[in-house]
C-alpha cells in the first residue's frame, strides 16, 4: 500500500519463492509491503515492512557534464560556461567541481575553492601569456563523476574584436499613443561593449515607462503607454576600444490631432451666409490633416447640423442660414487616426453688417506748385470691408463740375499728387473711399488753392570776386544763385566796409538798379583797402550775403594779356564748306590789349567779320570756302606784355579734280586710264573715283565705274573705230570733286605696226641709166592696208642707200643712174 493510504493491494498469489518483484509502482511514492505464507489449510499472518520504502531509481555518481565552452579571455582570467550532465546518477548535483592544468605539467588542480552549483565561473590569478586546459566535474550525494572533455589550449591574453550590431527594428516605426513598444537588437565585440542610448541627441532615462535591459549578448529599450513626446529620433550606440557601431530608428507616435486654433474669424457676414476661417491644429497628430469637419447651429435649438467634412482648406462658407438668427460654428480636425476635439465660435448673427466707406475728412492740400499738389486725408471708416481704392477729385472754385484727377487706383496711401493743374487757376479737392459693396460720399472740398510755385527767398549769389580795379573804383562779378526761391531774381544790392570799421555801406539803393551780375563800385578811396558783398533780392526779400573772398586794394593796377581760348579755338578746328567759321577767346589785362587777328603771316581775309569787347574778342567767316582754311593767330598787347595763341582751320569740302590723266593700252574694245590723287583731298580721305565716258557723237556721258579706289581703270566694251573722251572725279565724305577730261579723243584700234619686206625683189629690166624692178606683197600687212613701197638703190662700194621714190604698185623704173 502507499504510506499515505491504509487499504492494501495485493501483488500476487502464485509466489513459491522467497522473493517477487513488484511491477506498476509509481516513482517517488513511499510504499509499505506485507507477504503472507499459504498451505492447503490456509493463509498465514501478514509480516509488515517496518518502515516505509521509496521508489526510485539506483543511485551512482553523474555523469561527465556537456559543452564546456571558454566565454571570455583575458590576459590573467578565463571565463568557462557548461551545461549540467545528461544524467545526474540519480540525486541532484551537489556542487560542480572546476580543474586546471598548465600546459607541460601532468596534474589538474581544483580551482573552485567552495561548493558551487552555478554553471559558469570566472578563473582568476592567472599569469599572462601562459597556456591552459580546463575540465569540470558534477557531484552528488554518492560522489564526483567523471570529468567533461577537456577545453582547447587557451593562453591568457585579452581578446579584441570590434562591435557588432544586429537590429531587430526598422528605420521608421509608427506607434499608436498608448501603445507599448520595444527595439531590440543584440551585440558582440571584445571586450564587452559599453552600450547607450539617445533620443534626438539626448541620453535616455529610464523612467516609470522607459526600460532599458542590456545582457552582454542583447540590448533592448522598451516605452510602455508611449505619448506624443515619444516621437523622435532613437540611437543606440554599442562602443569599445576597438570602434563602435550605431542603429537608428525614427519612431513616430501618431494620435488623433488636437483641435484647431481659435478664435473662429468671420471673414463676411451676410443675411443667407457667413465666410469663416481657423488655424490649424498646433499639433497634427504626427500625421497630415486629412480634412476638417465644420458644423453650425442655432442658438435656439440643441441640434448641430452638418455644413461638410471634405474641406482641407482653413476657410468654410456657412451657407443657408436664417436673417436675424444667431449661430454658432464647430470645428474638427481629422486625420488618419482620428477626429480632434472641437473648436466653437461665439455667436453670430445673420444679417448684412457691410456698407460702403464713410466720406473722409476735408483733405488738407500741400506742396502746391504752378502745376500740381498735394491732397492728403485721414482713412475713413471702411464700411465693414477694406478699401481697395481712393477717388480724388479736383475742379476749379468758380466751376460747378468735379473731374478725376487720375484714372489710376490710389491705395494703400492716404495721399495723392494731383498733376496736370494750370498755373493760376484756383482749384478745390475732395476725396471718396471705395470697397467691394461700392463707393461712398466724398469728403467737404478743400480749401481752395491757387496753382503757383511757393516764393522763398533766394540763396546767396555765387562766387563773387574782384574781376577789375582803378585808383577809384572796383569791378564786382559773381554768378546768379543756385536757387532763386521760386521767384524772379529782381536784381543785387551791392555792399562795401573799410577794413576796419563796423558799418557796411550800400553801393546802390535798389536791387533794380543792378539786374546784371557785374557792377563798378564808384567812390572809392585810393589806396584804401574795402571788403565787399552782394545780395540776391526777388519778391520774398533779401538773400544771405555772399563776401567776396579777400579784401581789395584800391590803386590802378597793370595786368599782362591773358587769353582764355573757347572750345573753337582747339589746336585744330574743322568746319564744313558753306557754313559759318566762329573763333573767340575771352581775353584779360589791364590796360585792356590791342587785338590782331591773322591768317598765316597776312592780314585776315575782307570777308571776315572781326568783334572786339571789353571782355574778348570774335572772328566769324561765313559761306567758308576751301581757300578759307589755314594757320589763324590771335595776338594780345599791352604795355605790361603780349599773349599769341594760334588754331589750324581745315574747311572740309569736296575734293579737287584728279591729276594727269592718261589713257594707254589702246585697243579695238578697251583702253587703260591712270591718274593721280588731287592736289586737294577737300580735308578728307578720298573714298572713290569716278570714271565716265562719251562717244564723241553724243552729248552724255557714261559712267564705267563709281566705286573704284584705285588709281587706274581698264575701259572695256569700247566700240572698234568710235572715237571717245575719257573722264575722272575723285569722291569724300562731302561730296564729288570737279572732273578732269582727257585732251583729244581715243580712237578704239588696236595698234599700228610697219609692214614686213617685200618679198622676191628681182629686176626684169636693165638699160645703161635704169632698172626696171618688180616685187611681191610682204607677209604681214602691220594691221592696216600696205599705202606704197618705197624704193632705194645703192652704189656698189658705197655706205649710204639713196631714196629713189614711194610708188603704189609692185613694180618701179628706177633713171637717173
């Protein structure tokens, strides 16, 4: 029976032997055991086991453990790891027992010193660079079983290896709020990599939802109930001495959005409508705002009616809404993952509350000038709706008609420059505002204004200065102020003081009595010293003073001539033929100098018209001509010296006739005509010739070339036998020169040559005193008909050939011999 039960069981009844082997017992129950003896009588009395007996197996040692494995080396520690035995010889490992044995010694040593059950141990204290083998044993209660296999030699060293990084998540992940969830990965590397993690560049810290848990094989960080706030970019780093290694992962936390941003604006309101428009949401829920969902109601009743849910626009129009009810608007923002919570207007009534602007203020007119001014006003109000333009007005005071003064939009300002006024007229503005609902009532008019420039007082004159002096007086020259304040310059008050004295004193009354901007201060003190002055003066008053620079000495003074050239009195001045020649020079001394004008070393032509001021002097040729041009030469005199100053005047005008014309290379249809450039290329480069004929019968002549620059031309196309007259002008800028003809007409032949000798000369006759000869024509006819032959005889002995006669025929009687 079981020791915890009281019934028995039997085993069996047919046992003649003194011992029987129980089968069915369940291991680990206690048992109790009785036998009884049988006969043919009958069954004996039980004997009973004295104590109870447990099932199980034979107990032995355990056997070897398995998979001893080096985890770890340093240069004086080795880390082992082993896996239990198979069978445990059956009782529990009691301790495992951990061996060593140095390389080149025949002994293991014990290096566990207590009873150990884990199944991992670091062995210290060895020496570096020593080689090992290790075993280990398990025990229980009957003993030590045999050890495990013996580990590979290992030398005590420190290993090194880089990180590795093998990542169980992606780059991105999408986590819904409140969810959980973790990126896990695992690592390696020697020694044991420090392992961290950031979320945007910034350590992580566990918290009551953030867990970090790192084995020296895997790393995990696990976010329970993750939040908005969760979002970011998550790095985990895994560093040793050898490098390091990064993973990353962007997680994004999405959730519903929240709601949009207030206050709902009422862009437009209308008595059937309303325009609204919101922000949005400050925070989107981490993914894009699919659409927002408008609803509105009438504060009169509990129900929200819906207007649309498909607008992604920030802006709704309320449509079909009630006059004189009011009305609240909801909105919601919608994304992917869910609706926000609702924004609500205040209360709105339905009605038209846009008008057009109010009129402006009187407008106030400024800067007005003889044909503009200024209008300016104040922004009315605007109706409920922006004003988009201004509309300025103007009309004269006695009119009745108001004209726009610019057809041209005028805003944002809140001024206008009216152009176009007319110097004189009295004028009034008034203004008018437009929006979109239409244009309002204009302003009062202004006050009238009369268009005309503003009249200050001028500013000082210009550069004053002593231009001349005598023993009495004093010559004054200045230029006329830079502004003359909008009004006509009435003429200069003249100012004088001794060196000295306080008291200026007026050299004329009224400014009318010096309208020029020179004057001769009279009435002065010889060998006095005075300083001087001079005021602009116009119909407002008085300019500031400007002094002349330094004070002046009266007393004659005696000058040498000075010349101040005119641009037309350059080194070299070029004026066209037929126009007007102008040479002048302002001229300088005291006494003023005797003016000479010359051409070359002769006195200037009749035609010349010579002016002498007490300032310079001019010369002035009308209808020049070429023969104008050459060396003109002004010369200055006076008793303190002479100035002579020289110009070179080319008159431009068409050139002359060429020279030596010539023709040459006569022929039958052509001739070859050579001339040379004129004497006079009129004082400009000469372009071109042209080159004309005429047939000595006709009265036109035919240009054969206009464009030629060369010096020669050949004539072709000539006629045989027409006599003709050859021409030539040269061409510049300014014209065709004259023409230059040929003397006599050319005939075109081609060229005359002497006709070969007679040929066959014999005689057919002789008498006592003559000879009768005959001959045949010669070969070549020298290109025109054979007009006789002439005949000469010789005295045998004799040097000279004696002429006889010039006969028409091929024979000839030669007498007289």
């Amino acid at each position: 029976r079981e020791s915890d039960h009281r019934a028995w069981t039997p085993v069996t009844y047919t046992v003649t032997r003194q011992n029987a082997t129980v089968q069915g017992l369940i291991q680990g129950k206690a048992y109790f055991f009785r036998i009884a003896a049988e006969n043919i009588i009958g069954m004996g009395p039980f004997t009973e086991t004295t104590k109870e007996i447990l099932i199980r197996d034979p107990i032995t040692v355990p056997d070897r453990p398995e998979d001893l494995e080096v985890k770890a080396v340093t240069k004086n520690s080795v880390t082992l790891t082993w896996n239990p035995p198979k069978y445990n010889g059956g009782s529990d490992i009691t301790m495992y027992v951990l061996e060593s044995r140095l390389i080149g010694k025949d002994k293991f040593h014990k290096v566990t010193k207590e009873k150990m059950l884990d199944r991992k141990f670091t062995v210290e204290g060895l020496k570096e660079g020593d080689t090992y083998e290790f075993r280990v044993s398990a025990c229980n209660i009957v003993g030590q079983g045999k050890p495990s296999f013996c580990t590979k030699p290992i030398t005590c060293k420190d290993e090194i290896a880089p990180p590795t990084l093998d990542l169980d998540f992606r780059d991105k992940l999408i986590v819904r709020v409140g969810e959980a969830f973790s990126l896990t990965g695992r690592y390696s590397g020697k020694p044991a990599p420090k392992v961290t993690w950031l979320k945007d560049d910034t350590v992580v810290k566990e918290d009551d939802r953030i867990k970090i848990k790192t084995t020296p094989t895997t790393l995990c960080l696990g976010i329970v109930k993750s939040v908005r706030e969760d979002t970011g970019r998550y790095c985990v780093t895994v560093e040793n001495s050898t490098g390091s290694r990064k993973g990353f992962c962007q997680v994004h936390v999405v959730d519903r959005p929240s709601p949009p941003v207030g206050p709902v604006i009422f862009d437009e309101v209308f008595k059937d409508h309303m325009v609204v428009s919101w922000k949005p949401p400050l925070d989107d829920g981490g993914s894009e705002i699919t659409n927002y969902i408008i609803e509105k109601k009438d504060t009169h009743k509990d129900l929200w009616m819906p207007v649309t849910s498909a607008t992604v626009k920030t802006t709704c129009k309320i449509p079909k809404l009630l006059e004189g009810r009011e009305y609240q608007i909801r909105i919601y923002a919608e994304n992917l993952y869910g609706i926000s919570d609702p924004l609500i207007s205040d209360e709105m009534k339905a009605k038209d509350r846009f008008r057009v602007p109010d009129a402006p203020e009187q407008p106030i007119i400024k800067d007005v000038t003889k044909d503009s001014a200024v209008v300016v006003w104040n922004k009315p109000y605007d109706g409920g709706k922006p004003i988009t333009n201004y509309i300025v007005e103007k009309k004269e005071t006695m009119a009745t008609r108001w004209v726009k003064a610019t057809k041209d939009p005028i805003f944002p300002g809140t001024k206008f420059k009216v152009p176009d006024l007319l110097e004189g007229c009295q004028y009034e503005f008034r203004v008018s505002a437009e929006n979109e609902i239409g244009v309002g009532d204009p302003s009062p008019p202004s006050k009238p204004i009369f268009a005309r420039d503003p009249i200050a007082k001028p500013s000082p004159p210009v550069n004053p200065e002593a231009v001349d002096k005598t023993k009495n007086s004093v010559d004054l020259s200045w230029q006329p102020p830079r502004h003359d304040g909008n009004g006509k310059i009435i003429g200069y008050l003249i100012e004088f003081q001794k060196v000295g004295d306080e008291e200026w004193k007026q050299a004329n009354l009224t400014a009318d009595s010096c309208p020029e901007t020179n004057y001769k201060v009279t009435g002065l003190t010889e060998g006095l010293t005075y300083k001087f002055r001079v005021k602009a003066v116009n119909a407002a008053g008085e300019s500031d003073p400007a002094h002349v620079p330094d004070p002046v000495e009266v007393k004659d003074r005696l000058e040498p001539p000075e010349l101040i050239l005119d641009a037309n009195m350059a080194r070299e001045q070029h004026v066209k033929a037929g126009d007007t020649l102008r040479l002048s020079a302002v001229i300088k001394g005291v006494p003023f100098p005797k003016v000479t004008w010359k051409k070359g070393d002769h006195e200037v032509s009749p035609k010349a018209d010579i002016e002498v001021t007490g300032v310079g002097s001019k010369l002035e040729i009308r209808n020049t001509v070429h023969e104008d041009g050459g060396m003109y030469s002004l010369t200055v005199e006076n008793p303190a010296g002479s100035k002579t100053v020289s110009v070179k005047v080319v008159v431009l005008d068409k050139p002359g006739p060429p020279r030596n014309l010539n023709v040459s290379d006569v022929r039958s249809d052509s001739c070859y005509l050579t001339w040379m450039e004129p004497e006079d290329d009129g004082g400009s480069v000469i372009t071109n010739y042209v080159v004309e004929r005429k047939d000595v019968a006709s009265a036109q002549w035919v240009a054969i070339s206009s464009s030629s620059k060369k010096r020669s031309h050949m004539a072709k196309y000539l006629m045989e036998g027409t006599q003709y007259l050859f021409r030539v002008a040269a061409e510049n800028q300014y014209g065709r020169g004259p023409y230059v003809e040929t003397l006599k007409p050319i005939k075109a032949i081609d060229p005359l040559h002497p006709p070969g000798p007679p040929k066959n000369l014999h005689h057919v006759d002789v008498d006592k005193t003559e000879v009768s000869l005959v001959w045949n024509r010669p070969d070549r006819d020298g290109g025109a008909e054979i007009t006789g032959y002439l005949v000469e005889y010789q005295e045998d002995g004799a040097d000279e050939w004696t002429k006889f006669q010039t006969v028409p025929m091929l024979d000839c009687v030669v007498t007289g011999l």
